[in-house]
C-alpha cells in the first residue's frame, strides 16, 4: 500500500471538428432535402477552414500531447443525413462533370441508385476530397505551431480501451475501406471487423467466419450472452448472417418479432487467424452500439482473446473516461486518466495485466492491492496519472 501525489505533466486535447456553437455566416453541412444543419459546418468553406485553423493554432500554442478529434471528422453521423449537398458542394460536384448542372430535386436518385456511374464518383470524390483537405488544413495549422503534436481520431476511445497507433503484436481495428490497406502482420494479432470491412477480406479470399451475408434486418436490442444482458439499440441497420462452423456468438440482435439473429462473434480461421466481427456497419450506426458498458466488456474480453494476450489496463464502467497507457524501455508502465465526463469518478478502479510491486501517483492520490490500482475521486474534466512496475501475467 503507498500514497504520493505530483503533479500533472501531460495535456491531451478532444475537440469536435465540424461542429461550431454559433456558425454565423459559415456554410453549414446540407441534407439531400437540402435542409441545413445546426451547427455542423462545411469544410469546403474557406472561411471556416481560416477558423477552424486558426482555433487548432490556438490549442497547439499550449503544446498538448495530441490533439484528438472527434468521429465527427466524416459525413454521416450528423442531424442532416449523409453526405453535404450545399452549394459549394453542388457547385464542386458540377465542375468535377465538366460544369453539368444537376437536378436539385433528384441528387439522392442520381448518387445513390444503379449501377457505378460518374455522378456517384463525382459525388464521392468531392465529399473524400473536403474532408481530406480539412485533415491537411488542420495538420499544416499545427505544424505551424509544433510539428511534434500528434493528430488522431477516436475509436475505442469511447470504450476506455487504451489505443495503440502504428502498434505491432496488439488487436488491431479495420472498419470499412481500411480492410483494403492492411499490412499482412496486421492479421496476426487479431483484427476487429465491421460487415463492410468483413466483406471487402471475404472478397480478398479470407475466411473471417461467415458463409453467407443475408438480407438487412433492424433490430431493436442486443442481447448479450456472456453478460446476460439486453440493451436497447436504435438507428442500427445490420445484417443477417450465416456463420462457419467453429464460429462463437458473443451477442445476439432481437428484432421487432422476436427473432434473434447473431450481433458480435468471435472466429478463429485454419490460419490461426482470429476475427472478432460484427453484423453491421460501423459508418451507419448511432454511438448507442459502441458506447455501452456491455460492449466495452466485451471488447476487453474479446480483444484479449484476438491479441491472445492481456490488455495492459482496464478501467470499465466510466463513459468518457480516456485512457492513455505506453510502457517505456525497462518495463515500467506510464498510465494517464482524463475524465471527460460532466460526472466525477468515485474510487475508479484500474486492473493491469499482472501483479503491481510499485507505483507513483501524479496528481492524485491511490493505493495498490494485487494486480489493481484504486484511485481516489477524480474530478469532472480532471486529470490522473500513475506509473507502476508490473509482474505481467
Ligand atoms: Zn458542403
């Protein structure tokens, strides 16, 4: 048992990067209606990319470790729908055809039915090519300040499971389009799969579990078997599975009539190779799929399963708690805590991957008993931090 407290040494930063409280003149992000958006803005408008650049200078002058944005860094997760079809995207959109005007009233007939045609490749083409040049603005915006500040974006971050990036030997997630760039090691170690990422490695010859991807279903709980648990989902589109022999549920959908249909199974292929993949598409599902207690437990238990190896800390239960975890040179581990939430964490409790011979606290107070470390309250938006030498399991 010890206590000691230091002070706090690093800065992280989480900020949202098309959202802006009061977006004035900016154009905002429009809707196939060609309904506006609240307050989401339009990174093809240079006046908030001068902005929102400016805002990034301002946060990289107080030099934080990284700054995170948020997954709002896309089209598709925000109160008008897919895509943005304002005026500077049309306009973009027309020129990208050789200057053909376009349908207003027919935009989602035209993008979205039939085969491949140059409409629907114009339309993506702008839509990746703004969000790109966002990312690039922003980038430039910091390495105008500091070079060394990192950039990411959230994932499993919403779960309180420590990211790695760039890491070897861990778990690692290919959720949609990324199955297409995956370094051949990244199968060694495990890989988390959503339906659209599944699909793209089934159609590159791997056998990631499923023999047969059926028709879509909306399902309206997810009954978690190891847990014993349903939870209510909404705005999920998933699909009906037929799984290989040798393939393990982990939660189930319930739809409207009853029926249940797998959500989450894990899979271990002739390879050696282990899945863990679920029914739906990442890109098309509200937060309520990822951002429960009952899959951030199963991601622990089944990401240790993949990665056949413990994670290195564990703290369940906190929505938006973040946690950052690296282990330096000689096998001490460095552990920070931030508290994203409007709640206080009362005695959070971090389990690490083995027995706990010492630790150093930093700016909080803590006690050690076995393999776990027990903090004490950590404030709303506060920070806490430890490091401790680990018999590792
Ligand atoms: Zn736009």
């Amino acid at each position: 048992m010890q206590k000691q407290a230091h002070a706090a040494c690093f800065l992280s930063v989480w900020l949202w990067a098309l959202a802006c409280h009061n977006p004035g003149d900016f154009t905002r992000l429009t809707g196939f209606n060609l309904k506006q958006s609240q307050n989401q803005c339009c990174p093809l408008d240079e006046n908030f990319l001068d902005f929102a650049a400016s805002c990034i200078r301002e946060i990289a002058q107080l030099n934080p470790t990284m700054i995170l944005f948020d997954d709002d860094l896309r089209f598709g997760h925000h109160d008008i729908g897919l895509g943005c079809c304002c005026e500077l995207h049309l306009c973009d959109i027309e020129s990208r055809l050789g200057g053909e005007e376009l349908p207003k009233g027919k935009l989602t007939e035209l993008f979205f039915c039939g085969e491949p045609n140059k409409y629907r490749s114009a339309y993506l083409d702008s839509m990746g090519d703004s969000i790109r040049n966002f990312a690039r603005r922003m980038r430039e915006a910091v390495d105008s300040v500091n070079p060394e500040i990192r950039h990411g974006t959230r994932m499993l971050a919403g779960c309180s499971i420590p990211t790695a990036y760039h890491a070897s030997g861990v778990a690692g997630i290919a959720f949609g389009e990324n199955a297409k760039y995956l370094p051949k090691q990244a199968f060694e170690s495990g890989l988390i799969l959503d339906m659209a990422s599944a699909k793209i490695l089934m159609g590159a010859g791997h056998d990631v579990g499923i023999l047969h991807i059926g028709e879509r279903i909306y399902p309206s709980e997810e009954h978690y078997l190891a847990e014993s648990e349903h939870i209510h989902c909404s705005d999920v589109t998933a699909h009906r599975l037929e799984l290989a022999e040798g393939a393990t549920v982990q939660s189930r959908f319930v739809c409207s009539d009853g029926k249940e249909y797998p959500a989450a199974f894990t899979y271990e292929n002739s390879e050696g190779h282990r899945f863990l993949v679920f029914a739906f598409d990442m890109l098309f599902t509200g937060e309520t799929i990822y951002r429960n207690y009952m899959r951030q437990k199963q991601l622990v238990r089944c990401i240790e399963w993949l990665q056949r190896k413990k994670l290195p800390c564990i703290c369940t239960g906190n929505p938006d708690l973040y946690i950052m975890c690296k282990k330096n040179g000689s096998g001490e581990y460095a552990v920070g805590l931030w508290n994203l939430s409007e709640d206080y964490i009362e005695t959070p409790t971090i389990e690490m991957n083995g027995k706990i011979i010492n630790a150093n606290f930093i700016n909080c107070l803590g006690e050690i008993n076995e393999s776990k470390i027990v903090l004490e309250t950590v404030q709303p938006f506060a920070f806490a931090g430890f490091t401790a030498r680990v018999i590792e399991d």
